[in-house]
C-alpha cells in the first residue's frame, strides 16, 4: 500500500503543517490567469464517491486538473455497483487500470482504511459515514488561518473554536476536533446531548448545551448540518425547537465576539442551523471554505502524489529536504 | 449534562520547520574555502546591475525576478542597485519552481516560498537571478513558469556563481563569478560571501 489520508491523526501536527504551508503555494497557482502547473502531469486521480456530493469531488477534480493530473470519476448510482459488485471487486478494478491515487467518499466509517489495504494507490479519505472527513478539516483550519491573518507555520494556541450542533453524526466534527487540538485550540462542543457522542472519553474538548453562555467566549464559531438522513429514531424533539436553541440568528452573532468568524462545512440548512442573513455577513467565511478547498487538495495530491514519503516518515522527509537544497542549480 | 470547562489542549511548538531543513541532524554543510567575500559579492552585484542596464540601454520594461529560495535576496540587491542607477523603479518578483520541476515523483520537491509575480510579463525584459548556476534544470523549470504569467519579449539569467556541470544548453547573461568544482562539492551564497564545502560526516 503506498501512503495515503486516512485521518488526521495520521498526519499529526507537523503533517498538518506541511500541508497547510503547501497551500499557500498552491492558492498563488489559483489566482493566476493560467492556473495550473504540469507538477502531476501523467498521474491519474480517480474519485470514487459511493454517497452524494458537490463540493468535495468537484474541489478534488478542480485541484487535480490545476495540477495537471488526469482524472476519472466514479458515481456509486451509475456503476456496476447497483449489479452487486463488491466494494473490494470495484476498488481492485479501478486500481487495475493504474490510477496513482483514488479519493473514495463512502457511507460506511472504515471503508477507505480496508480499500487503502487492498489497492496499490495512495487512498485518501474524503469522508468515511460517521467517522472522518480530514480534507474537510485542513481547509478549516487553512481557512481560519487565513481570515484570522495568522502567520505561515503559526499554530492556533489559545484559539477559542465553538462547534455547534449534530456532533454525533459528523465526521466533520471528528476531524476538526482532531485538527484543531493538534493545532493548540481549545475546542468546545455545543450540542442537545442527544446529538453528543454517547462518549466524550479521550476527546481533547469542553461541552455545552447552552449557546448563548459559550457565545462571548468564541473566537470562531463552527456550525454543523443537522444531518437528517443520519438521524436514527427521535433524537430531537422538533426543528422549530433545535433553531430556537442551537441556530445561530442575528441576536446571537451579536454576543460573538466582533472578530469571530461564522464556518460551515456545507451543504447549509439555511434557516435550521444557520439563519439566512447570518449566511451572508462578512464575517462568515463559508464562501472562503470552498475557495481553500482547492488550495489545500491541491498540496494534499502533490504531497502524496509528488514528493515520495512527504506524508509517511520524518526521516524520509527531511532526507529528501536535504537533497532538495543540495540539488538546486 | 451541565457546563463543562473547556480543555486547553497542549499543542505542540510549531514554526521551527525551516529551521531542521536548513540544518538537518548530521547533515550540515561545512565550508572548505571561501571563495568571495562579503565585499566581493557586493561589487559583483554592482557590476551585473550596470551590466544589465547597459545591455538593455536603460531599464525600461525590466522586470527582476528571483529565483526562490537563494535568488530572491540577490534579485532585491540588484531591483536596488538599478533604481539608484537608472533613477527608476523597477518591478521586483519571486519564483518558486518546485511545481515546474522535471524531477517531480523521483525525489522530493517542496515548494519553499510563495510565487510573487508582480506584473503581466507580456512584452517585458525578464532578469532572471539566482545564486548558482548549476545543472541548468531550474533554470529550465522557470522558463516554463514564466510562460505562465505572460509572453515576455526577453529573459535574461544573471547568476552571482557558474559552477558548471550543465545537463541543459543553458547559459547565463550576467555572471558573478565561474566557479570550477568538483559534483559532490557544495556551493553556498550568503550575504557574507560565497563559500565551497560538503556535507558533514554523517554524525551517528
């Protein structure tokens, strides 16, 4: 198996680094009138999503084409799959074709760490059912960096982060709150205990169920979808009640602080978790997310993909950064 | 489930990364000899900036561009050196060629700064600066990003040292100092001169 994203405990502080200092790079390649380089020119990108999205595959495919890879695209709805092939059988297919890397979204937590150990490609993970999503959380922290100004290779110590709403089933939350502990923040869930998880055990964070106490205490304020397809018998009364609680509405904004930032991972249930006004203040960086986005699967493809054993050992990684000064010229 | 205070997580000290690569444990470059002093290199540069503005009859769409990481001080320098001859101000940029590099995927290439390309290059003088001038390939490889960001209507390469050992017909406009040496030596350039060496002893 060659190395791959599975979880950012996998990358581990250092790891998130890199990648975060590598999208600066790669942000400057967006904004040129050209933007793309031939860096991955003859590696194929195959993203193989077995549950819906936008924004990831088309970020994934947009950051691979501006590195000039190839991609395929694989939708679950229109393959062998609804024939009944297996998982392992589709994987072992696409990987027999020779592609270098595969991006696999799949509803089951685990699938992309079992096809990681069947495929050949380097196997990252753009959200595994309720247990990671470590793209989603590198651009989160990218992002943060970004808007708070901070500085290339600064962490986030003392950092206030507030995440709000459906902990339990989000992989979101559980990449974020491994990014941002590794990054020094101080993490906050708040959330009906309905939507915690049963255990909050090992987890580097506080928990709430009052909003409106944790407001004034916020430097950014991270608002999760209330995930109704994973929703499992009755765990919250009504939508009129969790807004009324957990959405974040014009009144409450005013108890943030003035420079907290507003994210959201998307897609948003505008009016639910967030309400439509709030969406659109300047101070809601939703929109930046997705622009990162690129940015950061952009660094995350060229270290995986580029630079031999960027993500695996630190041996091999300051070896090779050795070379590359020795080799300049 | 009441209110419970927040954990501060302890995160570890981060921002040293530049540091460990310049200097990786046993593996840091001596120097054997110094090959040009700290005034040297200052009057060498002097030189190539009235070289340049003697080429191009003055320094009207010029535009200097450093080569990351050891060329951009030197392209500061001599942006300098041709506004205080010249009287005019001219453009300043930075190229970082990692991901133009022919050698992607056979050994590790990390982008090490941020391109800065000032201007659209079209119809521009481009001068190339870096410090040496070794096998030519990034040199080549920055070739191939100016293109991205404009026709340019010349470009021109100033050095401060030719070591030699092209792969590539390459060659530079505007040269501080040729260098003979040997593949396995090491040249460094600072601001306090240019020093040939090698690697320690692997220390284990």
């Amino acid at each position: 198996m060659t190395e791959g994203l599975l979880t950012i405990e996998d990358l581990g502080a250092q790891g998130i680094q890199r990648v975060l200092e590598l999208a600066e790079a790669c942000e400057e390649i967006s904004e040129r009138p050209i933007p793309k380089v031939p860096t991955l020119r003859g590696k194929t990108v195959a993203t193989l999503f077995f549950e819906n999205s936008t924004r990831t595959r088309l970020s994934f495919e947009t950051a691979a084409k501006r590195l000039s890879a190839d991609t395929m695209t694989f939708t679950a709805a229109t393959s062998s799959v609804t024939k009944g092939e297996s998982l392992r059988d589709t994987v072992e297919t696409i990987d027999a074709m020779g592609v270098d890397a595969m991006v696999i979204r799949h509803p089951s937590s685990g699938a992309p760490a079992l096809v990681a150990k069947w495929v050949d490609a380097a196997v990252i993970n753009a959200g595994d059912g309720q247990h990671e999503h470590p793209t989603q959380a590198l651009l989160d922290c990218y992002t943060i960096r970004r808007a708070l100004g901070l500085a290339t290779g600064s962490d986030f110590a003392g950092l206030r982060v507030t995440i709000v709403g459906d902990v339990r089933h989000s992989r979101v939350a559980r990449s974020n709150v491994a990014a941002l502990a590794a990054l020094g923040a101080i993490v906050t869930l708040v959330a009906p205990r309905t939507l915690l998880p049963p255990s909050l055990e090992g987890w580097p964070v506080g928990a709430t169920s009052d909003l409106d106490e944790v407001l004034p205490e916020t430097d950014v304020c991270y608002l999760l979808r209330l995930q109704a397809e994973r929703m499992v018998g009755p765990l919250i009364p009504d939508l009129d009640e969790y807004t009324r609680r957990f959405g974040l509405n014009r009144e409450r904004v005013r108890r943030l602080p003035k420079e907290a930032l507003i994210l959201h991972p998307g897609p948003m249930n505008r009016g639910v978790e967030i309400d439509d006004d709030v969406a659109d203040l300047d101070r809601s960086v939703i929109v930046d997310q997705v622009r990162n986005g690129v940015a950061v699967r952009m660094a995350v493809l060229y270290l995986l993909l580029g630079v031999p054993g960027a993500l695996g050992s630190e041996r091999a990684f300051d070896e090779a950064a050795v070379m590359m000064g020795a080799e300049r010229g | 489930m009441g209110s419970v205070r927040p954990i501060r997580t302890e995160g570890p000290k981060l921002g040293e990364r530049d540091l460990e690569l310049a200097r990786p444990a046993g593996r840091a470059f001596v120097a054997k000899s110094t090959v040009m002093s700290a005034d040297d290199v200052r009057r060498a540069l002097r030189r190539i900036a009235h070289e340049i503005v003697e080429r191009n009859h003055g320094t009207d769409d010029l535009v200097v561009i450093g080569l990351a990481a050891g060329g951009t001080p030197l392209a500061a320098d001599i942006a300098k050196l041709l506004v205080e001859i010249d009287g005019r101000e001219v453009p300043l940029g930075s190229l970082d060629v990692s991901f133009y590099r022919d050698d992607i995927g056979t050994r590790s290439v990390l982008p090490n700064s941020v391109t800065k390309v000032p201007v659209d290059l079209t119809g521009k003088v481009v001068v190339l600066v870096d410090d040496v001038l070794f096998t030519g390939r990034t040199v080549r490889a920055a070739l191939d990003a100016l293109a991205d960001h404009g026709r340019a209507r010349a470009v021109q390469l100033a050095v401060m040292i030719d070591r030699g050992h092209r792969e590539l017909p390459i060659r530079p406009d505007f040269v501080g100092k040729n260098l003979p040496t040997r593949r396995d030596e090491l040249v460094m350039v600072t601001s306090d001169g240019v020093s040939l060496g090698g690697y320690a002893e692997e220390a284990s």
